[in-house]
C-alpha cells in the first residue's frame, strides 16, 4: 500500500482543482455582488461586511474589485504578522501536511513546545500549566469554571464575581455575564454569574467590593473595547494584593493587550495573576486561545473531566503560536513596537480635530473634538485605510507588529483631510 503522506503532482493538482472549483464562480463578482450572496447565506449578526477582501500581504489587503487598503486593525489585534506572512504560512502549510488534527485524546511536540513558552514569557512559577482553546471567549469560560472552585466554606460561600465597568470578555453566555454593556446582556437575561462591576482604575472602589464572597476578579490591563482606556501599574498591582489578602483569585484577560501588542508580550506585566487568558495575536490569524493557571494550588481546581475542547491545542494552532513567538523575539518586534506606538501618539496628538491619544505600543485610541468617528471609518476606508470606531468619539487602531512608520506617515497624512471630510 502506498504511503499516504506521499503527495504527487497529481493529487496536488486534484487539490488545486477542488479548491479552485468551490469559488471560482465567487471571485469573478464584485464586491456588492458578492456582499448581496453574503446577505443571503450568512446570519447578520454581523451586519452587512464593509468589503469583500481576497488577499492580504505584509499589512495591506485588497478587495475584491482590487483596491488596497493599509490595514491599520489587523483584524481586531490578531494578524500580529501581518498578512501571508512567509514563516506563519510556511509553518501552518508544513504542519497539516504533517498532523493537522488528533482531538483531546492526544498531545503533539507543538503543543508541548507551546505551552512551555508562553510559561516561559509569562514568568510562571513553577507548577503553573496551560489549557488552550480556540478563541477569547473560550479561555475566558475556562477561566470562569476555574474560579467557580474557589467556593469558601459552607459558612461563608464565595458566590461573587467583580469585573468592571466598560468590561469585554466575551459573547458565550459565561463570558458575556462578565461583559459589562447593558445591550449586549440584556437580551440574554438571566445570566449565570453573580457578577458586580465597579469603576475602573478606582483601587479604593475594588478594595471595598473585594471580601470573602468574592470568588474572582476579572480584570483586563487596557480596556481595548471601550476604547483603549488604560489601567495603571498601581491598580493592577493593588489588584493583586486585595484579591491575595481576601482569598479571591484574579483573572488577567490578555486577548487583547497580550502577545507584544503593547510593546511587551503582555501588558499587566510584572504582575503576576492567579490567571490569565489569551487569544487573538497568539495565532497570527489562525484562531487559538490559551488559559495560563499560575501556581500548583490553582492547578488543582480543574481536574480530568472537568472541561474540554475537540479543536482546543491542535497542532496546526500551536505551531502558529510558535511561529508568532519566534518572530516576536528574532525580529526584536517588542523594541518595534514600543518606538513606533510611541512616535504614532506623538504625531496623532498634533493633528487637528484629534482632542485626546492614548494607548501602549501598537494598540491606541484617538478621540475626536467631534462625535463622528463612524463617518470617519468610512471615509478612511474609502480612501484605502482600516480603521475602527469603538464609540461616537473615538477611533482604535491596532495595527500588525510589523508596520513601519513608513507606512504609519501615510495614514497621518491624510488623517487632516479625512476628519474634515467626516
């Protein structure tokens, strides 16, 4: 019998074929044409997609009538690499021709490899562990079902959850209880968490809510959803000494802020949690999530059985972590980052129309003098520039790792006229 790992020009042609079978009718239609199919295929939970787009390369991607854009979202801070990025391609390609898929019954070197890293550049203690998901949401389930182990005794039962105000984690029913937007929640009431949200940065605030009901603190460094609001060193640090005293354990979302997005693979640290969870930039595009369970004792709270995931740490997600990690640290992209998102600041503040920046590394905020931030996404994405309005006031941008400020000048440039044309 043949081996099947052998692949011939024949099969690979056959490959091709397929491929080129299920979509070339597709990729011959503009983009309306084909928004029109997608509104008729797809649930509009997302509403109607700004653009159809085919290809990407290094930080632009073309739509399907062949207009450029300079990606400056990069997918919500999740193509850390950019777009068809050589290595991450290569490593993906080269691991589905080698295993792609094993389920939960079995483990691979790459999710070995990958677990030990992010122990590694997270600074966890020795008896710290990793579980791996397939997106933010899901570590942040996870995370939840941990916390849900730190009960308290029959006397005095830990039944509270704080987050805080202007919170994201997530849409999954666990994740969105935590999620702090009345119109997101509302119309999926009840929710199963006993959750309280109190102000963000106020560590006088958190000191008050935290006691021996709490089972958790959810906390995430910079809030990128409401609008890159930044929290302290102090707070996240006072984070960690209430919930420490009060018996409470603190959850750290990274999903967004985490994976050199901030100029250092995680922005909470030196802050050490008792949990924290990652997703987004982790992969480079290729959809993964990770939960890191610092220390022994919180190891212990899940245990065989207890949760689970069919896709979660399959090799071909692992191996992209890899890839994205390596290129972080070969390439020096950390020092990139923080000298480009401190010089895109600098000249973000000096245009007119701009009231307010804020940010770390290359995940920033600007708002504007004017609420017409929606307008301006659009006006920018026809003059071939991606960017996102988390509010009537202000615009996030969180582009790839990779961006020069070559390419960064050229946004500025036409930012002046964008915001009079908004």
């Amino acid at each position: 019998m043949s081996d099947p790992a052998t692949h011939t020009p024949q099969t690979t042609d056959l490959a091709a074929d397929l491929a080129s079978d299920e979509v070339h009718e597709l990729s011959q239609l503009s983009s309306s044409a084909l928004s029109q199919r997608y509104q008729q295929s797809l649930l509009g939970v997302f509403g109607t997609p700004q653009r159809v787009l085919v290809r990407g390369a290094g930080c632009h991607v073309w739509d399907a009538d062949g207009k450029q854009y300079l990606d400056l979202l990069g997918g919500i801070a999740v193509n850390t690499l950019g777009h068809a990025n050589p290595l991450l391609t290569s490593v993906i390609t080269s691991q589905l021709a080698t295993l792609g898929h094993v389920s939960n019954f079995f483990t691979s070197p790459s999710q070995i490899a990958l677990a030990e890293k992010l122990l590694e550049i997270s600074g966890a203690p020795a008896g710290s562990k990793v579980f791996f998901a397939n997106s933010g949401t899901e570590a942040n389930e996870a995370a939840l079902k941990l916390t849900r182990r730190n009960t308290g005794t029959p006397e005095a039962p830990r039944t509270k959850v704080i987050a805080l105000e202007q919170a994201f984690h997530g849409r999954t029913l666990g994740a969105l209880s935590l999620t702090h937007k009345e119109k997101y929640r509302a119309p999926f009431a009840p929710l199963p968490e006993n959750v309280t949200w109190i102000p963000a940065g106020d560590i006088e605030a958190l000191r008050a809510a935290v006691d021996q009901s709490v089972a958790a603190v959810f906390i995430e460094p910079i809030q990128g959803e409401a609008g890159v609001k930044m929290l302290s060193a102090r707070y996240l640090q006072a984070a960690r000494e209430i919930t420490r005293e009060a018996g409470a354990l603190l959850v750290f979302d990274e999903v967004q802020t985490g994976m050199g997005r901030t100029g250092s693979f995680f922005a909470s640290t030196p802050v050490i949690p008792d949990v924290m969870t990652l997703a987004k930039g982790l992969g480079g595009g290729f959809p993964i999530g990770a939960m890191i369970v610092f220390g022994e004792e919180n190891c212990a709270r899940l245990t065989p059985g207890d949760h689970g995931t069919t896709f979660g740490g399959n090799p071909m997600a692992c191996a992209a972590g890899l890839a994205v990690i390596h290129t972080i640290e070969s390439q020096n992209l950390l020092e990139a980052v923080k000298t480009n998102g401190t010089w895109l600041r600098e000249q973000l503040s000096g245009i007119p129309g701009v009231s307010q920046v804020r940010g770390a590394g290359l995940l920033t905020a600007f708002e504007l003098a004017e609420a017409n931030a929606p307008k301006l996404v659009s006006v920018a994405l026809d003059a071939g520039f991606i960017i996102n309005a988390t509010d009537e006031n202000t615009i996030r941008l969180a582009p790839p790792l990779v961006i020069t400020q070559e390419q960064l000048e050229t946004f500025l440039t036409a930012l002046p006229q964008l915001i009079a044309n908004a």
